[in-house]
C-alpha cells in the first residue's frame, strides 16, 4: 500500500432539480404565491455562469401510487377531480380543504404538487447515491396525509423521506428554517425516533404548532421572536441545531432554507439577512454524509431569488460575486413583485446577492435555547 492508494475525496457538483411547470402563472395577485420562485432561482444561477447543463434536472410527475406512499388515495382523487373540474363540491372541499384557506384550485392544481413530488423521489434517488441536492421547487412542508394545508397541496418532504428509507437510508435529519413551523413533517414521523425534525420559525405566527422539543420522539423546536437577527441564528446555529444533528448522526440531512425569515420578507417579522441562512447551510451541510436543500416559503422574489441562489453557489464551493453582473442584475430588473407597488426597489435587491448583514443582541428568549 502507498499513499497513492489512499481514497481521494473528490467533490461531487450537486444537481440542480427544477421544472418547466413552475413557470406556469397559476396564482393570481393577491395571491403571495403569484411571482417566480423555483425557476427564477434557475435563471439566476445560470446568469451567474453557475449551471452547467449536465448539472440541471428536469422533474417527472410522481405516479398516483407515489402519491399514495403517504397520501390517502382519496385525497389524491380529489386533487385530480380539482383539476379536472377546476372544483369540488363543498363536502369534499370542507374535508379536503383544497380550495379553502388559499390553497385555491388552480389549473394545475394536481400536477404541479404532483411534479414537486416527482422532484422529491429524484432527489431522494439521487442523495442515496451519493449526490448533493438542490430542489428549490420541493418544500411543501404543511401537506397533510388528506388535508391541504398553508399553500401545500401535497407533503413532498415526507415522500422524499419515505423515498430515502426505501433506499436503504435509514437515519434521516431535517432541518427546517422557514418562518412556519414545518407541522406537517413532523406530524409526519413523528413517532418515527429514526428522523429528526427540526424546526425555527416565528413564535405565535400560523399555525402556532411547534411550542415545544420531545427530545424522546426527536422533536425539536425553536419558536423565536421577531425581530430574530444573525447573530441570534447564528448563536442557535452553534449551540443548539449542530449540536442537536451531530450527535443524532443522520445519514442524510434535509435543509428547508424557507426564504420567508429574511428580513426583506413582509410574510413574518423575523428579520435574517441572507447571509445567516448561507452560513447555515454552510455549517449544516457538514454535519451529515448526504445532503439535500429544498425550498419552503418566501414571497418576495428579490429576496427569495438572490438567498436560494447564493445557496447553490456555496453548495458548489463558488465565491459569492460582490456585485451581479449584468444579465443577473437585468433578469432582477424585469421582475414584476406585485406587494411592493410602484416604490423604488432598494439597491441590493438588483445589484448584489448578499443582503447588509443584519447582526443584534442575543435576546434571553433565545440564549435559553442553548442545548446542553
Ligand atoms: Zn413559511
């Protein structure tokens, strides 16, 4: 043996999951979920230079028996009937909730969670081989088994995981950073001890689940107060949520980087600049042997655009450009964002990814979250 047999670590470059169908307008203002997300997130990385084509993944629509992996079949009928009909009659509206509380049945209202779904199984596929993942266009994490829920048509996080265990992925960790309590993963599994979920979101914001940890059933949560700054996620970063997913020692670590804490994001009153979100994937992305990102909320496309893109830049080991060059800064200029009206757009919004930093005192509410 010499050293030339030693194995080299080599860098596998992470896939790019998207689809066409995100670009179909299928929310209408004042919808928050009418603008570019997913796609736009694409767009960018490639007027970055960062996508190489081998690297970008077009998702298939999962099969009905995908679906039925965690969904209830009928719900899954009435998700077609939804589109089919463009409605429900009100029984199966009420029991379903599709078409009530904004989950508005729209024209592809089964294929695109259907499709979402189908980029889950591929990154599940994917990770269990090894590959690094990131699926800005998965993150549902409010569906239910048979219910709509906050936007979410479907649970493509929980068939993703469900995907992974079948895969031979036993111990799986998720991390959830959007500004809602992720309910409808850790309902999930929750009697599951093999995944962790793991959620920071707004204390007391909808739907006001996620009070409390049950370290028992590997459930942990951070309800934070507004106003939650960098230096306080940074601080939960490193004494609670690395400690928390190290010493569980998953073999593959989901991140839901939800761009709706970001400061610039009017969805909460938590206020993070993208680089506390970026040096969370950073840290979190070395704590397990898999990884995937997803997407999760965030209803403001300059926000959301220019944090989940950074994002694939780190997972690529690209620096982070100080100023956009052109074709980014123009694809940013033509963005129409219908909540913020004809005002001005702030200039970090269009010139640059990174936002100002926004670093605070470390409040006691969260000081006490440190595990020991
Ligand atoms: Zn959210």
């Amino acid at each position: 043996m010499s050293n030339l047999a030693a194995p080299r670590m080599t860098l596998v470059p992470p896939a790019f999951i998207g689809s066409e169908i995100y670009r179909l307008e299928v929310f209408a203002p004042p919808h928050p979920l009418a603008m570019p997300r997913a796609m736009l997130v694409r767009d960018l990385c490639a007027a970055l230079g960062w996508l190489a084509e081998r690297q970008y993944f077009e998702a298939a629509m999962a099969t009905d028996a995908e679906l039925c992996a965690f969904h209830d079949a009928d719900y899954i009928a009435a998700l077609h009937r939804a589109e089919h009909d463009s409605a429900l009659p009100p029984a199966v509206a009420a029991r379903t909730r599709i078409g009530l509380d904004g989950n508005v049945i729209h024209k592809a209202v089964f294929r695109r969670p259907a499709i979402s779904v189908g980029g889950a199984l591929l990154a599940a596929g994917m990770l269990a081989g090894g590959v690094p993942v990131y699926a800005p266009g998965v993150g549902n994490h409010h569906g239910r088994r048979a219910q709509a829920s906050g936007f979410c048509f479907v649970n493509d996080i929980a068939l993703a995981i469900i995907r992974l265990r079948a895969l031979g992925i036993k111990r799986i960790a998720y991390v959830d950073l959007d500004a809602h309590h992720g309910d409808g993963v850790e309902t999930a599994f929750a009697d599951d001890p093999d995944v962790l979920t793991l959620s920071v979101h707004e204390s007391g914001r909808w739907p006001r689940s996620g009070g409390q940890s049950d370290p028992a059933r590997a459930i942990y949560n951070f309800p934070v107060p507004p106003g939650f700054n960098d230096s306080e996620m940074n601080f939960l970063l490193a004494h609670a949520i690395s400690p928390l997913v190290r010493n569980f020692q998953p073999e593959a670590l989901l991140i839901l980087p939800g761009a709706d804490a970001l400061a610039d994001d009017s969805m909460s009153r938590l206020m993070l600049s993208n680089n506390a979100i970026w040096d969370a994937v950073r840290l979190l992305r070395s704590l397990a042997p898999r990884v995937a990102v997803f997407g999760g909320g965030g209803y403001n496309p300059f926000a959301l655009a220019r944090c989940w893109a950074g994002i694939f830049g780190i997972l690529n080991g690209f620096p982070l450009p100080d100023t956009l060059p052109y074709a980014a800064q123009a694809l940013l200029r033509d963005l129409v964002y219908h909540r913020h009206g004809n005002r001005a757009l702030p200039g970090h919004w269009v010139q640059t990814l990174r936002d100002p930093p926004n670093p605070g005192g470390l409040r006691d509410e969260v000081l006490a979250m440190e595990v020991s």
